[in-house]
C-alpha cells in the first residue's frame, strides 16, 4: 500500500510498524474500551447538554432551537437568581462552619494519642458513611416544631419553641447546621492527615525558641497545611453546590431552599422543560470552574499528575 | 528548703499531684479529651434518637413531651418493615447490595488495569486519552444529569439494576489515583518480568494487583458506601418499586408511614444504616489510612 508508506518514511508492514512503537495488545484493548466508555457517558451526555441548552426540549415534541434565548432568560428570571442566592448562602456558610470546626477538632485530635485519636475520629466519622436518606429523615423527625427533640431540650432549658424547616428564614440554617453534623468528621480526618504530615522537628525547634502554640499554629501548621486546607476548600464547593439529597427532601417553606441543583432537577424531570434546565447546569459549571481556577490559583496550589 | 540526702543529690520538694499536673501540661491534654467528648456526646445525640425511636410504639413516638428512651420497648416496628406486604425491605436490600459490589468489582476492575495501562503500557493516543479522563472530573455531575438519562433511555437500561452500574464502570479518579500509585513500584519488576517473557496480562495479574491492594482497598470502601448510599442517579433511573435501591426504598417508607407510623421510618433507617457501618467498622483502620492516600494525592 503506497498509501501507508506514505505515513511512515520507515517501510515494512503495519506490524512491525506496531512492534517498534512498543504497543502493548493489552494496553490498546484497555484504550479502546476506555475510549468508548466516555464517549458514551461523558462526550456525548456534555455535548448533550450544549447542544440541549440552545434548544427547548420537552421530551414529547421536537427540539426547537432557540439560540441563547435560554440563558438569557435565566438571567431575568428571579427563581434562578433565588436559587444562586440560596446555593451561595449556603456554600459560603456550611464551608465557614464546617471548615473552622473540622479544623478546630483537628487541631484538638492532634494533641491526643494514638488510640484515643483514633477512636474520637471514627466516631466523628459514623455520619458520614451514614446514607444520606437515612440521616435527612432523622433530622427532620428532630425539627419537627411540635414534639421534636430539639424543640423538647430548648423547652427543658426554658428557652422558646422555634419553628424550624416551616420557618422561611430559619430553614436554610437548619440544613446548614444538619449538613455540618453529617460532613465535619471527613473534613477533619483529611485536615489531620496534613497536619501528622508536619515534620515534629519544626515544632521541637520553634519551642527551643521559645514560641507558645498560638504562634506555633500561625507560623507552622497553618502555612503547612495550606495545600491540604485548599483540597478541602475546593472539593467543598464543589460539593455543597451539587448537594441535592437534602433540599430534596428537607426543603423549607416555598422557595427559601431551593438552591440551582434542585432547580435543574425540577427543570428537567418535573416541569421537564429540558432545554433551560440544561441552560442552568451549564451556568453551575461554569460558575464551579471559575470558582475552582481562583481558588488554586488563590491558594497557588501546584497538582502534580 | 531543699533537701540534700546522702548521696548528695538535691531533692525537689514533694508537689501536689494537682500541682504536678499543670506543671507538666497533662492538663491541657485531659481538657482537650473532656472537650472532644462532649462534641461526641452532641454528634452522637441524634443517632441515640434514632435507635431508642426504632423501638417504640406508634403512640409512644409522637407522645408530647417525647421522651428519648422508650415507654414500652418492642420490635413491633422491625416487624412491619420487613413485611413484605407493607415494605420492600428485602428486595432493596438484594438490589442494593448487587448494585454496590457490581460497581466495586467493575472500578477495582477498571482502576487496576488502567492504572497499570496508563503508568507501564505503550498504546496509541494514550498521553491524549489521559488528560482527556482527569478533564472529565472538572464537569459536575449535575450538568451531566439531564442528558445522561436521555442517553441511558436510549441505551435501554432505564428501571433496571444496570442503569445504576454501568455509567460508573469506569473511575476517573480511580485510574488516575491507581496509575499515581504504579508509578512507585520500580519499573525493573516489569521489565524483568517482560524478559522472562510474562505477558503484560500476567504481569497485571502476578505484580501489579497484588502490590496496588493498598490502593485498591480504600478506592473499594469509598466506592462502596458511594453506590450504597446514592441518591440522586437511582431517584432519576428507577421507578418500579422492585428495582429500588434502600435509600429510596427507605423514601417510600417515609411518605406511606411518616404521617402515622414513624417508628417504622425509624426503623427501617437503621436497618439501610448497617450495611455501611459494618463495612465501615471493619475497615476502620484503613479508612484513615485510606483517605490520607486519596485524599492527599487528589
């Protein structure tokens, strides 16, 4: 075949060609089926999701192409700048809380002994395998305003009753409050992890010279630590934005919870109108990208791959 | 006034055991301790809710003021879970488990081979193809979602077990967390073992699996307890109440006794919650130890 010499000035045949560029059988069957699998289920549902967000799509009739007239619309419809509004609130505080917390236990675990240490962590951790479900619904029975456990220990302190998730204004900060009691045992054991990885030698040298622990956490710990505290801040956004079991299922009065992953889930597969759901889960991951880049580049943390 | 005994050595004076104490900082760590109790005692309180709750009876859950011990203990409410003419506990039970260990066994699958592929192996477009997977982690799944069940509908798989393992064939995080780990293993190993001419399959079976356990171990636990307590993917793929999953098994549940029959609710979620916590009470150890080496790494 002129065609193939062509392509490669080293003549003989494709399998010789093969055996010289050292492929493995093994490692392009592997390829091959790598390659079709994120075609299938990650190409083409993204390109979907494009393509989707420029059209109106309701699943029975055809798709209409409506040029960006989807996000356009959503930047004038008030329930997507709500649902922005309620997904920032909570992001920003659920990471505040939980972080400051998790590093506040941290700290206090790595003080403790091996045993002890070890035994608080996986007892801070039993919520997190928890399924998910499984926890929303108990601290739903917990808020109820009549009955509840939470409104039965403020009246035994004499303290007044609250509304709790039928509150508009207090339902946000009860999933809040729920979802730093589910998340704070892994933030710690990931933030422990980094601070058993400062060499003791600094800490030994920094006594020597006299520093106290306040100044030995902002001198040594934070600024080690800092890679690690970055990790946990970005997969914490990353991680409350997508959140969707708990709104789902503990949402408070009306719109007071409703953040963008509901909205896109209501979108799509409630009023299935399909093509500004897809419009509104492109802004989420426009919005996470960004988000993403300034952190790294805030924090100046280098992934080595 | 310090006393000299005979030997000469100067004896410091006899200190208070409290005195002792401050001196020597033990203090602080008994605070610390006392501390990090407490806040087990306060994240411990709503489980304690859910235990004693599992064994009351219908009038004893919703009494005003609720009490958290039971009135009258019984297992009525374990016994209207498991009934199969009022819940499909066993079923989910069946669906749940096949789906978790059907991902576990494909990812452990997938990761080890790829990580192998992607660290030692020569293929074409194998540079491309890995950048190609670690961009894929930068789009959430939330984007992903809608057209994602278009394509599962026209794959056929929607309402069926399938629909829930087979978009999670494949880790991106487990390939690229696996070949981190391959890289530390000396290439000397496998090219003495390419000389005594192994097969790259024999290779993978006899060296790389067998050295990768550590990671494999912890991308298993995690995978695990991912699939087992996954919500919104089986929400959006199932329907039909015998295909269901527990966690929506366990929302069904909720909406047909949480009006009446809480204890039900109550104790239907600790039976979804054991699964997970036996897998995570036996590998208690590795967890930490797993999550400092993904953790770190990611």
């Amino acid at each position: 075949m002129t065609g193939t010499a062509k392509v490669l000035p080293v003549s003989g045949s494709p399998r010789t060609w093969w055996r010289r560029r050292g492929y493995s059988a093994l490692g392009t069957v592997y390829g091959a089926f790598v390659l079709l699998f994120y075609l299938v289920f990650f190409l083409l549902p993204f390109g979907t999701a494009i393509w989707l967000s420029f059209h109106n799509w309701d699943f029975l009739t055809n798709p209409k192409y409506v040029g960006t007239r989807n996000f356009v619309k959503a930047v004038s419809d008030n329930y997507f700048w709500q649902a922005l509004k309620v997904t920032a609130t909570f992001s920003v505080f659920e990471i505040a809380i939980g972080v400051s917390l998790a590093l506040l236990l941290a700290l206090m675990l790595n003080q403790m002994k091996g045993k002890w240490q070890n035994l608080f962590l996986s007892l801070y951790y039993v919520p997190v395998v928890t399924p998910g479900v499984v926890s929303i619904y108990l601290w739903r029975w917990l808020y109820r305003p009549t009955g509840g456990a939470f409104n039965t220990f403020l009246a035994s302190l004499h303290l007044p009753e609250q509304q709790f998730l039928n509150s508009p204004t207090q339902a946000l900060w009860c999933i809040i409050a729920f979802v730093v009691w589910a998340n704070v045992g892994g933030a710690a054991v990931i933030l422990l992890a980094g601070m058993n990885d400062v060499p003791e030698h600094l800490y030994e040298a920094a006594k020597l010279d006299g520093a106290g622990f306040w100044r030995q956490f902002f001198k040594i710990t934070m600024p080690l630590i800092r890679p690690v505290l970055a990790y946990q801040l970005v997969v914490s956004v990353i991680g409350t934005v997508q959140m969707f079991d708990v709104f789902f299922l503990m949402s408070g009065p009306g719109f007071s919870t409703r953040t963008l992953a509901l909205y896109t889930y209501q979108l799509g597969f409630q009023s299935l109108n399909l093509g500004y759901g897809a419009a509104v889960s492109i802004i989420i991951f426009l919005l996470l990208l960004i988000a993403t880049v300034v952190q790294l580049q805030r924090y100046q943390v280098t992934w080595e791959y | 006034m310090a006393a000299v005994n005979r030997s000469g050595v100067v004896l410091k004076p006899r200190q208070s055991r409290l005195r002792r104490l401050i001196v020597s900082g033990r203090w602080v760590d008994l605070v610390i301790g006392l501390l990090l109790a407490i806040f087990s005692v306060a994240m411990f309180y709503p489980f304690a809710w859910l235990i004693f709750s599992s064994f009351k009876t219908g009038e004893d859950i919703v009494r005003v003021p609720v009490t958290l011990l039971p009135q009258k203990w019984t297992l009525a409410a374990y016994r209207m879970v498991l009934d199969p003419n009022r819940a499909n506990l066993p079923q989910a039970y069946l669906n749940s488990i096949l789906v978790s260990t059907g991902t576990v066994l494909a990812v452990l699958f997938t990761s080890s081979l790829g990580g192998f592929a992607f660290a030692r192996l020569n293929f074409p477009l194998k540079r491309y193809l890995f950048y190609f997977i670690l961009s894929t982690t930068m789009v959430p799944f939330l984007t992903l979602l809608i057209p994602l069940y278009i394509v599962v509908k026209y794959l056929h798989l929607l309402n069926s077990l399938w629909g829930l393992i087979v978009p999670s064939f494949f880790s991106s995080f487990g390939i690229f967390l696996t070949r981190q780990f391959v890289y530390g293993i000396p290439s000397e190993m496998y090219d003495a073992a390419k000389i005594d001419g192994s097969t790259d399959f024999m290779i993978y079976r006899s060296i790389i699996l067998p050295l990768t356990k550590p990671v494999l171990s912890a991308l298993a636990i995690f995978n695990f307890l991912g699939s087992f307590n996954a919500f919104l993917w089986p929400l959006v793929v199932l329907n039909d109440e015998n295909k269901m999953t527990l966690p929506l098994i366990l929302r069904r549940m909720a909406d047909r006794f949480g009006g009446t029959d809480y204890e039900g609710v109550m104790a239907g979620s600790v039976l979804v919650s054991v699964p997970p916590l036996i897998v995570f009470l036996i590998f208690q150890r590795n967890f930490v130890r797993g999550i400092a080496l993904t953790g770190m790494k990611g």
